[in-house]
C-alpha cells in the first residue's frame, strides 16, 4: 500500500482514538471502515501494477512484431530485387536465342 504522511497521521490518531476512548483496542465500527477502505485501495494499487505491468510487455510484444515486420519488409524486397534481375538475365537470353534462331 502506499503510505503516505497524510494516511499514516490518520492512522496513528485512529490508533490514539481507540487508546484513548476505552483504554482498549478493540476495532469499533469506526475503525473497520477505514480498514476496509484500505483494503480495497490495496487491491486497487496492486489491479493498477498488473495494468501496468501488462501494459509494459504488450508495448514490448508490440515492438518486437514491428522489428518482425520491417525484417520481413526488407526480406520480400530482397527476394523481389533479385527474382526481378534473374527475370531480365533471363529475358535476355530468350532474346539472344531468338535472334540466334532468325
């Protein structure tokens, strides 16, 4: 939980109420609400902390599928580049052929 001053002054004079009020510390109705509140911002810090946490490895899975992609992007025009040149050496030799056949 995040403490901060502000919550543990509310906390040590809830304690001091208690002391003070009975001599005793049994929790009173006035307690366990802010028991309760505390526990659900506990809860909620720690939802927050999976949310970013998940958020962290999507940004991270987003990346290295962009990385993937533009690898992959590079790979096609490669293959491209080259299947394009062995497509002209052929065509030239289909020409130099017909020109040897005429």
């Amino acid at each position: 939980m995040l403490v901060t001053p502000k919550t543990n002054k509310k906390r040590k004079l809830l304690d001091s109420d208690v002391l003070i009020a009975g001599g005793k510390q049994e929790a009173t109705e006035e307690d366990a609400i802010p028991v309760e509140y505390e526990t659900c911002l506990q809860k909620l810090e720690n939802d927050v902390r999976k949310h970013i946490r998940t958020e962290q490895q999507l940004k991270l899975h987003v990346e290295q599928t962009q990385l993937q992609l533009e690898e992959a992007y590079k790979e096609s025009v490669r293959i491209t580049q080259e299947s394009e040149e062995k497509l002209m050496k052929m065509q030239e030799q289909v020409n130099r052929k017909e020109a040897d056949l005429k």
